[in-house]
C-alpha cells in the first residue's frame, strides 16, 4: 500500500485548527500519516478530521511561510491568518474583477454603446477607479467571515462522504445556494431602494446607466458588502463542500460581470427565467424593476418584474439605432447629458 506522504509544511490545518508539527516533535522531513495512525493528532484535531483550508494553505505554502512571515510565526496564529486573509481577499477579488471585467470588455462588450447618449465620459476609468477604491473596505467585514469560517465555525466540509446525502447532497446545494442567495439579495436590494438609503448607499451604482462589465463591482463600499452577505452567511446556515463554495463565489463575481456587459443573449426558453444583462440594463435605466440577481422568480413574487426593453424592440440599441436613422446621434462632447438629467428627476 503506497503511503499518504504529507509535505514538510509548519503546520496542518484541520477546520480552523492547527496540529503544529513541532509540536509532535517532527521538525523536519516528511510525515507518515498512515503509519503514525489517529494517535498522531491531539484530541481536538481528531475530533475535527481531516479537511485543510484550501486558500490559505497553498498561499501559506507557496508564498507566506518561505517569502513573508518569519518562521517563527505559527500559521494558526488569528493575526497572521486574518492578515494573510485581508491580503488574499483584496488581491483575489481585484484579479477577478480586472481578468473578467477585461475579457467582457474586449470580447462581450458591444462598444457600440458607448456612443449611447446616457454613456458618461470616461466611463470605463471611473467605474474601475470606484470599484478598486471600494474594494478594501469591503474586505474588512468580509475577511472576520471568511476568519469565522476558516477557524471552524461554519459548515464547510472537505470530503464527499461528509455529505450526509453523499454526491445528491453536493450538486443539492448549488442549487439551494443560488436560490437561497437569490432571495436575499433581491430583498436586500429593494431594500437599498428605499429613500432613505438609496442616495446615501446605492446610488453611485446607479451612475452607471449605460454599465459596462467594469460597474460590476463599482459600489458604495456599504451597498457592496450587504449585497454579499447572502454567500457569506450560506455556508453557516448550511453544509457547503469547500470546493463548490470556492467555485460558487468565483461564479457570482463572474455572473456580476455578465449582467452588466449588455449582452442580451439568452436562450429564447430561459428568457422568462433568467434575470440576465437584459432584465438588469432595464433596472439601471428604471430602477424600480428587476431586482433580483440570477432569476425573476422574485421580481415576479415581489410585483417588480419588467420584460426587459431589448427584448420589445426598445432597448439601447434600438434607441442607437433609431438615433443613427434619423441622424441625431449625440456626440462624445453631449455624452452624458440624459444621465444627468435622469439623476436630476430622481432626487
């Protein structure tokens, strides 16, 4: 039987717990796991099993322990973990949003919009210059979560077989995951439409009335961390493997993008279903329809649901197109002017 051989980390990780390696008096080389036995690990990392923490193990591996921190700083240690979380939050979520807002802007994006009249000047670098300022201060409530999580709070599981319900249990989740989070975020959202906090909170998003993938994330530090809340708070509420949360939250901040690149496309079947770039251009331009984030089952429930305007003929670029006919596109230099004249009506 070949050996289960673990590397010669510092520590091992086991749901928010660390079993020290020198704290068993293996300082050096190789551990065998499977020939130490259970007796190996202390009665609280027993009792826990095995499940290390993807992110930070292989930040803490690779990069951490031999480049950052001095050996002598224990992985486990709350400070160092909540700084290593406050870095790989702030990095990680920049990287998605610039690698995916980019491919959407180059690819997806049609730039025919920005000749769109309600299209503000210099667009593009405001949305990425408020989403990147944004960013930090919405990873200080987001890293005591992922903190909570990553010290064994939550009831993220490593293994298959931790599933009660075994692989139903697993593909069971995403599902529930994406309607669960669909729920709150729509009510969470009219909710920052009241009046009371619409102009304080979320009104910088609404900016963007013609929105490329880069207002995705350019949100009020506030309105952007209440808006994710939902996929923090699943996994405490409810078993998530670790791998399908890693890949959920990467495929939200993606889904983010796609509703903001004007890419109306989606399968003539699901088109009543899905709250797409469609039903979400609609929401910038009216505010008051489609709210919700992946579906509009609760648009429908909640008596906020718009058939998207592109979908009737009437959309942006119906309304370029109509420009371009009758020979009244507005230049770059009146570029804006209807946006602001919106904003005017809606205080």
């Amino acid at each position: 039987m070949v050996r289960k051989q673990v590397p010669p980390l510092p520590s091992l990780r086991f749901i928010g717990l660390t079993c020290d390696i020198r704290r068993h008096g293996q300082a050096d080389g190789p551990i065998d796991v499977e020939a130490a036995g259970p007796e190996w690990l202390n009665p609280a990392d027993r009792a826990a099993g095995y499940a290390m923490d993807i992110v930070l193990h292989y930040t803490d591996y690779y990069f951490f322990t031999p480049y950052v921190y001095p050996s002598s700083w224990p992985e486990d240690d709350a400070v160092r973990q909540i700084i290593s979380l406050l870095v790989v939050t702030n990095l990680g979520a920049a990287a998605i949003y610039l690698l995916f807002g980019m491919f959407s802007y180059y690819f997806i994006f049609d730039h025919m919009l920005k000749k769109h009249p309600q299209y503000l000047p210099n667009q593009v670098q405001r949305e990425i210059k408020y989403a990147l300022k944004s960013m930090p201060w919405m990873s200080i409530p987001t890293v005591a979560l992922f903190f909570a999580e990553v010290r064994g709070y939550s009831k993220l599981y490593n293994n298959i077989e931790d599933s009660h319900y075994g692989w139903f249990g697993v593909i069971f989740s995403m599902a529930s995951f994406l309607f669960f989070t669909d729920m709150c975020i729509y009510w969470i959202h009219r909710f920052l439409h009241h009046r009371l906090l619409y102009k304080r909170l979320h009104k910088p998003h609404h900016t963007w009335k013609i929105a490329t993938p880069f207002a995705s994330h350019a949100f009020h530090p506030v309105d952007g961390f209440l808006q994710s809340i939902p996929y923090h708070i699943y996994p405490f509420l409810f078993p998530l493997h670790k791998l399908v949360y890693l890949g959920l939250y990467i495929f939200v901040n993606i889904w983010t993008v796609s509703i903001h690149d004007g890419n109306y496309r989606v399968p003539k079947v699901l088109e009543e279903v899905i709250n797409g770039a469609a039903h979400h251009t609609d929401h910038h331009l009216y505010f008051d329809y489609n709210y919700g984030q992946y579906f509009t089952l609760w648009d429908r429930i909640g008596g906020s649901y718009k058939c998207p305007s592109a979908y009737e003929g009437k959309g942006p670029h119906d309304y370029l197109r109509k420009l371009t006919a009758e020979g009244k596109l507005c230049s770059s230099s009146s570029n804006g002017r209807a946006a602001i004249e919106n904003d005017s009506k809606e205080e």
